[in-house]
C-alpha cells in the first residue's frame, strides 16, 4: 500500500474506478430502472356487492405485458390490518398467485394495494378474486366502457349459495403496476456512454502529464482512499436517509436506533481499514508465480473444502431422500477432488488419467441419456456419472501412490492410528442396514492415506480453515440477500437452514474456524487493518448465532472460546496479562459492534433484493408470512422489539424480560411499543406461529430446538425440552450390537427420531462395543489434540510451526459439547464432517523432544 506510483496513472486508476462503479448501477443493478402505473379514468359509478365469508367477488383483466408487481383495488370500506385472500388465475384456471394478505393501512374509500409480483403475457387473460375477507367489504365499480382502457372484462359476485352473476359492462376499479426496466440496449449505450466520458478523461490526464517534465508520485493508498472514502460516505448517507428522513422500513425507534449503529459501525470500520496508516512496501498483489504454481492446488483445495461442505449444507436440509441422495454425491464428488489436490502434479497429469477422464466421460454419457429429462432421476444420473469420473481418478492416484511414491507409513503414530482403524472398522460391522459408515470409513480412509502421502502436508489445516470461512462466505452473502429475519413463525433466525439447531452447529464450526485464525493474527500483528475482514466475519458469526436463540449454539460456542482463548493465550503463546485481556476485550467488542452490522443488514438488504428463499418447511401462503413483493416495512419482518422479546422468552422466561427491559428503557417509549405489536396482528400470530412450529418438527434432523419455534406466548419448564426423558428412552434400549432402526418410541407414543445426544446415538445404532471405543476414541482424541496444539503452534523453527495448530481442539471441543445435546456424527453433518477431517494431523503427531 505505500508503494508509489506516478500521479496522472492513479488519477487515470480513479476514473477507471468510478466509471466500472456507474456502468454496474447503470447496468446490473438497474439504478435506473423503474416502474409503469396502468389507470383508467377511476370514475365510480357504483358499488359492486357486499361479500363476506362465503361470497367473493371476480374480476377480468387483460395483461398489459412485462413483470405485474402490484395490483391496487378500489374498496369502499376501511380494512386496515385486517385479512382477505387473493388469487389469480390465467386464462387455462391455472392458479399463478394465492396469498392471504394482511392490507396495509388506508382511507375508505380508497385503493389498498396488494404485492404480486408475477410475469404476465400481453393479450392473455387472467381472473383475481378476493374471497374470506375479516370484515364484510364492497368495491367501486364504474362503466367499462367509460374506464378509458380496454384491459377491462366483466367482474362476477359469486354468492353463498356458488351462484355466479356476470355484472355485464362494469368492472371495478383498479390499477396495475409493471416493472419498467431499461431495455438490454438502453443499459449497453448507457454503458457505452460511461465509458467514453471515462476514456476522454483520461485521454486529458495523459496529456496534461505529458507536458509536464516530471511527474509527481503518490502512494497506492492514496489511490484507495480516494476511491472508497466517497463511496462509502455515499453508501452510508443513502441508508440513513432510507432508514430516518424516507422511513422506508418503518420501525419504531429501537429499530432505528438499531439499524444507524449497525450502518455507522460497518462504515467507521471500512473507513478505518482503508485510511488506517501502513507501513509495509510489500506489493499490492503476490507474485504470479507464488499464487498459480505454489499455491495454485492450495486455493484450489480451498474451494473443494468449500464445496463439500456446501453439500452437507444440502443434506441436513434435504427433506426427502432424493435430495439426501444429490447431496451425498455432492459431497463425494467435492472430497474426490480434495484428494486429488493433495497429489503430486506429476501424477495429477499422468496419462493414466487423461485416458480414464475419457473413457469414463463417454460412459457416463451413455449411462446418463436414457435418464435425461426424467425428473429427480435426470439430476441423480448427471451426479452418478461425474463421480464415476472422480471415484475413478482418485483410485488410479491411490495406486500410482502405493506403487511409486510410497505413503509414509513410519511416520504413524501407531496408538492412535491403531484406535482410529478399530473404530472404523466395528462402525462398519455393526451399521445395521446403514450405509454411511461405508462411505465414512472409506472416504475418510483415503483421506489420511492420502494425507500421508502429500508434500505439503503442514499447510492443511490453514487450507481447511479458509474453506470453511470460503464457505460460510458465500452462505453470508446468499442469506443477507435472500434470507430475511421474520417476525411470525420462524422468528429464530435459521440462516441457510430449515432449523435453528442444525444452523447454531454449522455456526459454532464457522466460529471455531474464524476464532482460531483470528487469534493467529492478532498475534502475529495487533493492528485491526491486518485482519479485519477475519474480525469482522467472527463478529458477524457469533451474532448469527445469537439470533438463532439456540442455547446448544450457545453452549458449545462459549465452552470452546473460553478453553482456546486460555489455552492458547496463555499456554501457547504464553501472553502476558495485560494482552490476554486486550484480546478479549477486542472479542467481546466485536461481537458488541457487529450484532447491529448483522441483524441491519439481514433486515435491510433482503426487501431491497427482494427475492426471499423459502424452504418448503417454511413455505406458506399466510398473511404473516415473507414473499416476494412484500413492502420494506411490512410487519412481517422482525422488529427489534419482537427480537428482544422472543430472546427473553426463550432464554430467561417472559417474567423477567431482561432484554426487554433494555429496549423499553433505553431504546424505545412505551407509547411506540403499543405501536410494534398492535392487538389485530398479535392474536392473529398467536395462532399462526404455533401452526408454523408444528410443521417445523417434520423431518428426520428436526430438533427439539426447531420443534419449540413456537410463539413466544408459550413457555416451557422444563429446560431439557424433554431431553432427559429421550436420554432415558434411548439407554433401556442399549445392547452389544446396535439397531437396525434410529428412532426409538417414547412413553407417549411418539417417536423420537433420534436421541439428541451424538454419544447415546452411537451405542443405540451400532451398540455398546462400538459405543466404547467411540468414547474413548473421543479422550484420546481430546488429549492429541491439546499436545498438538502446544508442540506443533510452538516449534522451535518458525517455517516449521502451525499456526492453525488450535483448530483441531477448537472444532472438536465445539463437537464434543454440542453433541451432548444434539446428533452430530455423521458424514454429511459439517460439524461431524470437520471433526473427522481435522484428525489427519494428530495421526503422525509426536511430541517434540526440544522446544
């Protein structure tokens, strides 16, 4: 960054910049894009028939073409807040839009307006009807002939006896809003415009610098901080002006509060990384050569990581066995890959496998067309073929391994090793009729095979550690983007998952990831500009899980930290007091400033994208429910009122409202409150919610803690959630060899589908000698990877030590606590997918002799 370079070349970098910056507004994110309003004469001559319960009301109309968003309606009663259903049909009766909608407020006799959001073809056809409104209402109708459109058919009162009355002329009154997007060619000339101002300005640049004999020079920050420091004032101003003057996502004013911090914090840190002052002459990119050739296989590996834990994403969210079977290939296919990475490039191009990738390619091509087309079939032939490939190309690889290269089989240690091979193969004896521990046993075999063979064995564990960040990276972006926080039902935020458990595990991995490597840099160098992107993840990270409300997340986070920050601060690095108390000051201050960075940017950005993911679990045509088109300050996303009083409920009881307290004494007045949770919507909730939690139970990896995302006017006494009567249940089952079934049935009648504890499911499934050696496997385990975590951290050569050496106890002490609670073990879970891969190094670790 304090490299120089001459200052007409950075000016001409500025212009670059801000045009690229105004050709992406122009162009992809469509700043200019707006809106068409379709209206007729709205000259009411009439009023259409009064409908209830069990009449409704029909109307023609005729699209205009384009994306309809919104369709506004005339009625002549005020039904504020109260619910009616919406449906439209096309011309063929096919049903494109069903929604009970919750009307925003109006005056009667008025339009009240209701979200869409579908793409209609010009000239067709299509029927809304409006049916099981809260309160009897009538619309306006007026003379189709005098409407001033002919987008208009007759409108129909179907009564509580299902007669249909044609109203022949008349329609009622209404209007249509369609997307008016710039056209391809309009975004391109715009573009095309941008650019040649740009060139014409640095055309100017260039010749102004021409005349003059000697160019003055200026640092590369210089460049940046006049690139970013406009942008991210710009950006900053255009949230607060949305969140205070505009009121676009309405709110009271602890939200408000909330959601200035969260866009001041965010850009008080950016503006600090990018003006924070450096002192390195190190260039601005790494060497071509170090970043393809060197580390080329390390990035690549990297992304590998990333994907196969995106597969077990897919299966723990996976609903049906077909997509358990996609994301079970997923995951092979990825870690096929992995291990392909870890090979010599000698071998990686041999033509062994250039041949193979042939031949096999062509087979699977013949295996995969009679399936083309077929639905769930034509996706699971394509995932079966590719890792027939990849299965195919990691074998020639383990035999070229055993054959020339030689895995380094001295290097064991035997103890462990040993005790690993037992567990593997007894999981494989007694899996009665289950098929995972094969692929466990198998895929993770060849892994530490392969490990044992890989040069550049010492940079696992910081390749792993940037694949699960690379991971939840992209998970981030896709959840701020289309996974909004909501108010009613699935008020626990669930991130890229269907429930909250499942999410608090995946986010207690992330955390172990981020805080390990957090650490290592904080303290190779305590200056926040060279790791803030690492802060700033882990901040972020420990906020999503606070807002899962999940106390097993909780549980293993907090068991985790405190044992690694100790151990490694004061034992590993051997840390004097007062750093070791900087550093938790730092953690506990990130995790203080980036709560409102994270919870503003999942309730602010999801309806500016407005594309919200929905999984099926979730799905729902209720009027307190998230879709598509929803307004900014619909109540249907969370406020922080509602957030503060679900975590009082759910983590110390509604009589103590603790956090409610705050807000109601700090934050927000108790005239404003009364406004967040009006009665109408409340008691309409209540019932909604609870319907929402009962179907949030289905599946096999639904948790206890997913099954109580009930409404918080419920609250529990027992604190287990009925877990020691499950642990019960699963132990007078116990036996030598296992069950065929997971599931054990409970006093009620009920069935568990498992028993909430990785350590009582193992014995139950593949019985008590297995379970033995599991446990104690698992001390074992615990015990190599604290003396790894001194030893290897602290080698007496630098380029020898590894700085990630705390991962391994990090991910396995979040596995061994969660799984107290929760079933964890197994390939396709990410924490139990971590915990196995992170037992590679403690295979051949030793003790060094000196330090």
């Amino acid at each position: 960054m304090n490299r120089k370079l001459k200052k007409s070349r950075a000016i001409e970098y500025i212009v670059l910049c801000y045009a690229a910056v105004l050709i992406l507004l122009a162009g992809p994110l469509g700043i200019f894009d707006g809106t068409r309003q379709i209206t007729g004469n709205e000259t009411p001559a009439g009023t259409s028939q009064i409908i209830a319960q069990d009449s409704r009301i029909q109307q023609v109309f005729i699209a205009d073409g384009g994306y309809l968003e919104k369709i506004s309606i005339y009625a002549m009663e005020d039904l504020s807040r109260k619910v009616i259903n919406l449906t439209i049909s096309d011309e063929l009766g096919e049903t494109v839009f069903s929604r009970n909608v919750a009307l925003d407020a109006y005056e009667a006799p008025g339009f009240f307006t209701v979200p869409v959001e579908f793409q209609t073809v010009r000239g067709r056809a299509y029927v809304w009807q409006i049916s099981h409104p809260e309160k009897p209402i009538s619309f306006g109708c007026q003379n189709t002939a005098e409407s001033g459109l002919g987008i208009y058919g007759n409108y129909y009162y179907v009564g509580s006896d299902q007669s249909n009355q044609e109203q022949v002329g008349n329609n009622i009154i209404m209007r249509f809003q369609y997307e008016d997007k710039w056209s391809p060619g309009k975004k391109a000339a715009a573009a095309a415009m941008i650019a040649l101002l740009a060139g014409f300005l640095i055309l100017l640049v260039e010749n102004s610098a021409r005349k003059k004999k000697k160019g003055k020079e200026v640092r590369v920050q210089w460049v940046f901080r006049r690139i970013f420091n406009p942008l991210l004032i710009i950006g900053a101003a255009a949230g607060l002006a949305a969140v205070y003057p505009m009121d676009y996502y309405g709110g009271v004013r602890a939200d408000k509060m909330v959601y200035t911090a969260g866009i001041l914090v965010l850009t008080a840190l950016l503006l600090y990384v990018v003006n924070a002052r450096r002192d390195s002459i190190a260039p601005l990119l790494p060497p071509i050569r170090e970043t393809l050739l060197d580390r080329g296989m390390d990035w690549l590996q990297c992304l590998f990581w990333a994907g196969a834990l995106w597969g077990c994403i897919d299966y723990v969210n996976a609903m049906y066995n077909i997509y358990q079977d996609y994301a079970y290939r997923k995951v092979l296919i990825y870690f096929c890959l992995v291990l392909l990475t870890m090979c010599s490039k000698k071998y990686v191009f041999h033509w062994g496998n250039l041949i193979w990738i042939a031949l096999s390619s062509i087979a699977g091509w013949l295996y995969y067309r009679p399936y083309a087309g077929v639905e769930e079939l034509d996706r699971l032939a394509r995932l079966n073929a590719i890792l027939f490939v990849t299965v195919g190309l990691v074998v020639i690889q383990l035999i070229l391994l055993l054959w020339k290269k030689k895995p380094a089989w001295k290097q064991l240690f035997l103890p462990y090793a040993g005790l690993v091979a037992v567990f593997f193969a007894l999981l494989v004896i007694f899996r009665n009729t289950r098929g995972w521990p094969i692929y466990l046993s198998a895929a993770f075999g060849l892994f530490y095979v392969f490990y044992l063979s890989w040069e550049k064995r010492e940079r696992f564990l910081g390749i792993f550690c940037n694949g699960i960040i690379l991971n939840f990276f992209c998970a981030l972006v896709f959840a701020v983007l289309r996974r909004p926080i909501r108010a009613w039902g699935f008020y626990r935020y669930n991130f890229v998952f269907h429930t909250v458990t499942v999410t608090a595990a995946y986010l207690t991995l992330i955390i172990c990831a981020l805080f390990v490597k957090l650490l290592m840099q904080y303290h190779k160098s305590r200056r926040l500009y060279t790791c803030w992107t690492t802060a700033l993840l882990f901040g972020m990270a420990v906020s999503l899980l606070l807002m899962t409300l999940s106390r097993t997340g909780y549980l293993a986070a907090v068991v985790m930290g405190i044992v690694v920050l100790l151990f490694v601060s004061l034992v590993c690095y051997r840390e004097r007091l007062p750093v070791f108390l900087a550093k938790t000051g730092l953690a506990i201050v990130l995790v203080l400033a980036c709560f409102p960075v994270t919870y503003s940017a999942v309730r602010l950005i999801p309806p500016l994208y407005d594309d919200p993911y929905i999984f099926e679990l979730e799905a729902n045509e209720e009027e307190w429910a998230v879709h598509k088109g929803d307004p900014a300050d619909s109540e249907n996303y969370i406020t922080f009122p509602r957030f503060a009083y679900c975590m009082d409920v759910k983590l110390f009881g509604e009589e103590h409202s603790i956090v409610r307290k705050f807000v109601d004494t700090f934050m927000a007045s108790a005239e404003e409150e009364s406004k967040s949770m009006p009665g109408g919507r409340l008691e309409v909730s209540r019932i909604s919610t609870m319907l929402a939690s009962a179907d949030g139970a289905v599946g096999a990896e639904a948790s206890d803690d997913a099954a109580s995302e009930n409404g918080p006017e419920e609250t529990e006494e027992d604190y287990s959630n009925g877990r020691f009567e499950i642990f019960k249940r699963y132990i007078s089952h116990w036996n030598l060899t296992g069950h065929d079934e997971m599931g054990v049935e409970l006093a009620d009648g009920s069935l568990s589908v498992h028993a909430h504890n990785t350590y009582l499911q193992v014995i139950h499934d593949h019985g008590l000698i297995t379970g033995a050696v599991y446990l104690i496997l698992g001390a074992v385990s615990l015990m190599q990877m604290f003396r790894y975590a001194y030893w290897a951290g602290r080698k007496k050569r630098e380029d020898s030590a590894d700085p990630y050496a705390a991962l391994p106890l990090a991910i396995f002490l979040a596995f061994a606590v969660a799984g107290l609670v929760e079933w964890l073990f197994h390939p396709c879970n990410p924490l139990g997918f971590s915990t196995m891969a992170v037992l590679a190094p403690l295979l051949i670790f030793r003790r060094e002799k000196k330090v």
